[in-house]
C-alpha cells in the first residue's frame, strides 16, 4: 500500500452555519466548514414555513407562476386553441385532388 495517501483527519473541525451563526465541532478532513443552513435554523426541524434559497430560484419560479396565470386569465391560450381546432385538416384525398 502506499504511505501517506490519506488526507488528515481533524477530530475538532469546527462548523459554523452562515445564517444563524450556530457553531457545533464534529470529526471531517477540512479544519473548518462553513454551511448555508444548520439544525438550528432549517425550515424542517423548527417548523417554521419559509424557503431556503441562496441562488434566487424560489423567486423566479414565482415570478413564472404570475406571469402564466397573467397569460392564461388574458384568454389567449384559449384563443389559441380555438384557432387551432377551426383550421380543417384535409384529407389524403383532397391531398391527391389538388396536384
């Protein structure tokens, strides 16, 4: 096997959540790690209703929401549909008659 392969290991690596400032120690390779969200602050183990997001997902799935009920209150997608279902689809006869 080779010698000194293995990355050291820290029994007192510290973690520190970047939300509510909650530090805990815990055993990893790193000397310390920063995360989003710790036990203290997660939405799942306090109960509390709120999103996590860091990146702006929630909002812009949001914003996609409103705008397609915008668009399916304007009564256009219905007028789509209409417009597609009047056009008359011909047949493979009326197909060969005209050329």
């Amino acid at each position: 096997m080779k010698g000194k392969i293995h990355p050291s290991y820290f029994n007192e690596a510290v973690v520190t959540c970047a939300s509510c400032g909650n530090t805990f120690t815990t055993g990893s390779t790193k000397q310390s790690i920063t995360v989003e969200v710790c036990y203290k602050c997660h939405p799942f183990y306090t109960g509390e209703h709120r999103f996590v997001d860091s990146k702006g997902r929630v909002d812009a799935f949001q914003k996609k929401q409103q705008a397609a009920l915008k668009y399916q209150s304007s009564g256009t997608a219905k007028k789509k549909k209409e417009e597609k279902s009047e056009k008359k689809v011909k047949s493979l006869r009326e197909l060969l008659e005209e050329s």
